[in-house]
C-alpha cells in the first residue's frame, strides 16, 4: 500500500476545490434525493454528511428542513459549504467543519438520526480504515439510524484500469484514486448494522457505476 501517493489525494482534492466553486455542479445527486425522501418518510433530522465537498447535497438536505453536520477534509470545500448555504440563507441549519474521516468523529455517542456521504467510501481508503469509518458512523449513530452511502463497485468501466495503489484501489484519469467495491465488500463492512440493503445506479459520464448502500443501526 502506497501510503505516501494515498496522502497526495488531500492536497489534490484541495487544488481541484480551489480551482471551481461546483465541481460537480449544483444540483443534487439521485442518493441525496432518495435519502431525503426516507429521511422525511421516517423522521429524521439530524443529519451528518461525510466528505460534503462543495455541498450540492447539503444544500438541498438544509434546503428541504433537516439540521446537518458536514464533513470535509479540505479547507476549501468546507468554505464552499459555508458560503452557499450563507448565500441561501441556510446558515442556521448546518455546522461546516473540516475533518479527516481516518481519525474518530468528533461526536458524542448516538448524536445522529442518520449519515449520508456520497462516493466518499470509494475514495483513497484501504479497507481497514474503512472499516473504521463505518464502525465510527454506528457509534454515533441513534438506535434504529441509517448509514447512507454509495461507492463505485467492480462493474465499473474504469475498475482494474490506470495505476494499482493497492486492495481494489485504481488511480485513473486526472490522478484520483477510486477503491472500487464487490458486492462482498459492501457485505463485510456491514457487519455489525442491524440490516442493509445495496441498490444499483449509474452517474455521469462513461457512466460511472455505484451501489447505494443503506446500512441500520
């Protein structure tokens, strides 16, 4: 494992943020809108989202009445998140903080009714850490909350391309590195949830091939 080329991605991820206020545009992914819409259905308002980016998904989570926790390691998608949701006059639904997933959520035990990322579990992350991470998000997690993500898996058209760093880890076009999941993968990071269910859907060009995985306290 090149943990050395794994550590590049921040600043990377730091330069792409600095470069462009929307990445990946402004409207809200397909995950964000299906997770609103059983967050709604089931109550829950507390949200923490993880590896927020610039916040095209929390604006639309604070924009539709939940409370929300984003997360992101670079300095310059939690400006991003913080300047939208001021522009929108959101700024009361959300606490922006800069935070680095591999080390323990700055939270109390059971502060959140459910967590959402998206494509942050298929990012430069060995499986031992996450691991970690979901084992974190279940701590603070409420009884009966949801853990909401969604990855890139094998079926992928860029899986198994580019350069191996590593496990099912590929750095591709534009020097991101993707760990893309089996089916087996997202069965084994779910141990120890009470139930999960995996969803299939594509995105954007080539296109990209995701599970969306909804993991229960």
């Amino acid at each position: 494992m090149e943990k050395d080329v794994i550590n590049k991605q921040q600043p990377h991820w730091e330069k792409i943020f600095e470069s462009t206020c929307s990445r990946f545009g402004d409207e809200p992914s397909y995950p964000a809108r299906k997770a609103a819409a059983i967050f709604e259905k089931e109550r829950k308002n507390d949200i923490l989202e993880l590896g927020s980016g610039q916040g095209r998904d929390t604006c639309f989570f604070a924009s539709k009445g939940f409370q929300v926790h984003a997360l992101d390691y670079t300095e310059s998608g939690v400006k991003a998140v913080k300047e939208k949701l001021w522009s929108m006059g959101l700024s009361d639904s959300i606490v922006a903080l800069k935070h680095d997933v591999r080390k323990p959520l700055p939270f109390e035990n059971e502060s959140f009714d459910a967590c959402y990322s998206h494509m942050l579990y298929c990012m430069a992350l060995t499986t031992s850490e996450l691991e970690f991470l979901s084992s974190e998000i279940k701590r603070v997690l409420k009884p009966g909350g949801l853990n909401i993500y969604t990855a890139r898996h094998t079926g992928d058209a860029q899986y198994g391309t580019g350069i191996h760093r590593g496990e099912d880890m590929y750095e591709i076009a534009g020097s991101f590195i993707v760990h893309f999941f089996s089916k087996e993968k997202v069965e084994h990071l779910a141990e120890g949830y009470e139930s999960f269910e995996v969803e299939e859907f594509e995105e954007g060009e080539l296109p990209r091939k995701l599970y969306l995985v909804m993991m229960r306290k």
